[in-house]
C-alpha cells in the first residue's frame, strides 16, 4: 500500500513502533517500518514504494533477534542454564562446535537478541520524527504539530506494549486452572490452589513487574508466568526517553541533536544505563541515516572511496557480530577471561558492570555490539537482503507475540514434548507423555538428535501461537491506542 500522506497524519503514524512489534497490511500507518513511517514520511507515493523496500530487512532482523530468545531459552531448558556450552569456547576445557565465536548466537544468542531489540526501538521511533524536523520549517504551528504529536505518542505506547503481555498472561493464568482436567501439570510455577487465588497473585504479579522503574534484568523482579515480561516496562521508558528527547531538541540543529544525543549515549552507557544507551545509539543511527545529514553531523569531511566504505562497513559489523558472542550467563567475570580472545575484552569492561554479583558484565561489549550490527546492516546490500526474505519477515510479524507466549508454551506444550522423547527436565514431575517415544540421543552438544526432533514439533506450534497471538492482542492494542487518542481529540484531520 503506498499513498501521499500530510504532515499531520505522517506525524501520527510512527507513534505505535515498538520492537518487538507486529507489521501487518491491517493498516499502514501502524507499521513501524512502512514507507510512511520511516525514511520516505514526506514522499509522493512512487518513492514511498521503493523505501519500503529498503527498510523491510529491518523487520527480518527482529524477527530473527526473537527467534534466538526463542531458541537460547530453550537450550538453557533442555541443557540446564548452566551448562558448558553456554560459556566461550575454550573456557573451562570444553570446545564445543557451537561455543565457537560468531557461531555461537545460533544457541546461546538470546541476550544478543534483546540488545539489538532496543537499538531498533530507538531507531524506528525516532527516524520519522527526527526527518520531519529537519525537513519542517521554524514556523510555531509545526512545533506544535510535533508536540500533539509527541504528546499522542506518550499516552498511547503503554497501551501499545502493555495490552499483549496481559492478554497472553491471562490467558496463561485461566489454562492453568481448566476443568475436566484440562490444566497443564506443573512442577514450576506451581499453580493457585484456586482460579480466584491465581487472579490475586498475577495482579499483583503484573503491577510488580510491568512498573516502569523496574530495571533491565530478568532477576530484578521474575514474573513467574512469563520472565521474558522483564524488557517491555524497559521499552516504555526508552520511548519516554526517545520522545522527550524530540522534543526537547525541537528548536536545535541536526549537528546540535547528533552531539547531545552522543553524549547521552556514553554518559547512560558509564553509568550501567545500558538499555537507555541502546536506545540513544538507535536515535544516532536514525540520525545519520537522514538524507543529506550535512558535511559537518559526524564528522562528513572525511571521504572514502566506495570500496573503502564496503570495508569499513563489513568490519563494522563483524567487529559487532563478535562483540555480541561475549559469552553471557553465568555473572562470573572468569568465565569471559577464560575464553581465547576475550581476556583483554574482558578486562577493559568498567568496573561498574561488575561491582555487584547481580550485574551483567557482557552488557558492556554487547551494547557496543549491537549498535555496529544494526549500522552494519543498514548499510550492507547482502544483509538487507537476507533480512528481506520472506520467513524472517514473517518472524518480524509476529515477534512480539512470539516473544511472549514461548515461555509458557515451553513449559507446558514443549516440556511434554521433550519428555514424550525421552528428555526430562523436571523429574520430580511426572507424566502420562514420559518417555512414550524416546529417540536415542547423540550428535553434537547443542544439536542433539532428541533436542532437534523435539523442536521439529515444538516451533511449528510456538510459530502457530504467534501468530494467534499476534492477531488476539498485537494487532487490537493498536486499533484500541488509535481510538482512545481519537476520543481524547488530539488527532488533527487533514
């Protein structure tokens, strides 16, 4: 769908971005990486239609970054969270094919995968505002568009992210206590003696976990009915920051915005802010992904040849490909050492990433890491690309929904799975499904026979919810964001 959009309705369209997020022809204008939305928001419809297909591997690579929370989640499942091979390869004696660098994401790339979530969220949701800045005369009506605008943003993003993560965990709570023995058995979390006592105790759950002063770790607070719910009150307060700082820069310079957004990002980053500073680093590579960001926004003077550029872009992002293989975990600085090639690293990690056992040291390099990734990314031809195909903008599609219904799904519809084949995680639990079809297990660690037979059910179904979930709860919290601002009056019509 491409079409000639005012200022007003452009300015509208990119407040429902979230990653992860739903993109769906239910409407184009709550597409965070539509044409509309993104780098194209002031084209005539022809040019709106090529950008689209320019910014689509943006959406495929969400998708795969929550495809590897999917698969790290179940690897710590069905090896144990502390297995070998979730270290470096070559720490503590073990050198397993899937520890090695860069391969090692396939497994154990779930950290990787939130990191690079929230560079997104602050790219995507700042690249159109940000091009209607600069593009926008001085006059006060188009700061006040920008403001409304701001504003509408603001009221309607908790609903945007907040509305699926009730929906999916409430209908996690009512499964748990189905009649007619329907109920999934549990040996974690173990369930209310009552539906009434589960209510209580998932209310009080939720307004623990969803309060926006909870920090950015898992173990801050654990929401037992779904732990992956720890990173969406971190992706309120990134917006927050992303829409404050817009429009707290109204009046400023490209230039000016480039250097106090730089700023912040490093000031966040030393002050283990790291999921407010990946939020600054997706604002810097929005804007330097503006057409014409002027010869002095990051230093344009200096000029590189078109095979120089291709150089340093592929160093970029292998460099940052690297950097997200820092081996993440186990909270013991040692283990990184350990790992060929990463004593140094490891060593110029600030000490305020590690002065508390409760810290997560590889924050450090994978900040770092994500930030060249998603550059690397946006500048490469062959990535775009591979992000561009089709399974993994599907995966984009429904990433949301897929982040938030694969843990409950793995521990009811995927642990009998497992144990239906022979693996049991939990054995002080039994089932009617224990080893009914136990498949021999061999292969290399990671990729075991009964792991991957076991997935060959699993995915399909996680894949299946996704997308239900996508179209139960993504896709309403939209439509519901858009009518509560429609009857607040702060939409102005063409």
């Amino acid at each position: 769908m491409a079409y000639t959009r005012g200022p007003d309705v452009e300015l509208q369209s990119w407040e429902d971005k979230t990653l992860p997020s739903t993109l769906d022809d239910l409407a184009e204008e709550e597409d965070p990486l539509a044409p509309s939305n993104s780098l194209a928001a002031t084209q005539q419809a022809d040019k709106a239609t090529d950008k689209k297909k320019n910014t689509a591997y943006l959406d495929g690579l969400r998708g795969l970054a929550a495809l590897l929370v999917y698969i790290y989640h179940h690897v710590s499942w069905y090896f144990g969270p502390t297995d070998d091979i979730i270290n470096g390869w070559g720490a503590h004696g073990n050198h397993y094919f899937f520890q090695l660098p860069f391969i090692r994401l396939i497994l154990t790339g779930g950290n990787a995968g939130v990191v690079i979530f929230f560079v997104l969220s602050g790219y995507v949701l700042s690249i159109s505002p940000l091009r209607h800045l600069r593009e926008a005369s001085k006059e006060t009506h188009s700061h006040q568009t920008i403001y409304r605008s701001l504003l509408s943003s603001v009221i309607r993003r908790p609903i945007r992210l907040y509305l699926p993560v009730i929906g999916v965990s409430l209908g996690f709570v009512i499964a748990l206590h189905l009649p007619f023995g329907l109920a999934p058995q549990l040996a974690w979390p173990a369930p209310q003696e009552t539906l009434w006592l589960e209510l209580k105790t998932w209310l009080y759950e939720l307004s623990v976990a969803l309060q926006p002063s909870t920090k950015p770790d898992v173990l801050a607070h654990w929401f037992v009915y779904d732990p992956p719910v720890y990173t969406i009150p971190v992706e309120l307060v990134g917006s927050l920051l992303i829409f404050s700082m817009l429009a707290l820069s109204v009046p400023v310079t490209m230039r000016m915005r480039a250097i106090v957004y730089a700023c912040m990002y490093l000031a966040f980053l030393f002050l283990y802010q790291w999921a407010m500073a990946l939020f600054m680093a997706g604002m810097l590579l929005a804007i330097n992904d503006l057409k014409d960001p002027g010869p002095s926004t990051f230093g344009g003077k200096l000029q590189l040849s078109a095979r120089g550029k291709t150089v340093l872009h592929h160093f970029v992002f292998f460099t940052g490909w690297y950097l997200l293989c820092q081996t993440a975990g186990m909270r013991d600085t040692q283990v990184s050492s350990d790992t060929p090639g990463w004593w140094l690293l490891t060593k110029l990690i600030p000490p305020i990433y590690y002065d508390d056992p409760d810290k997560e040291y590889w924050r450090w390099w994978h900040a770092w890491g994500a930030c060249m990734v998603v550059y690397g990314v946006l500048r490469l031809s062959w990535l775009q690309k591979f992000f561009s195909t089709r399974p993994l903008k599907y995966l984009g599609k429904i990433s949301f929904a897929l982040y938030l219904v694969h843990g409950p799904l793995m521990w009811t519809v995927g642990d009998r799975i497992y144990r239906l084949f022979g693996h049991i995680t939990m054995p002080e639990m039994t089932t009617m499904w224990d080893e009914v079809l136990p498949v021999p297990e061999f292969g290399i660690h990671g990729f075991t026979t009964r792991f991957l037979v076991s997935q060959a059910l699993i995915l399909p179904l996680n894949l299946a919810f996704g997308h239900v979930g996508t179209k139960l709860f993504d896709e309403p919290s939209v439509k519901l964001g858009r009518w509560v601002i429609d009857r607040m009056g702060l939409e102005k019509k063409r």
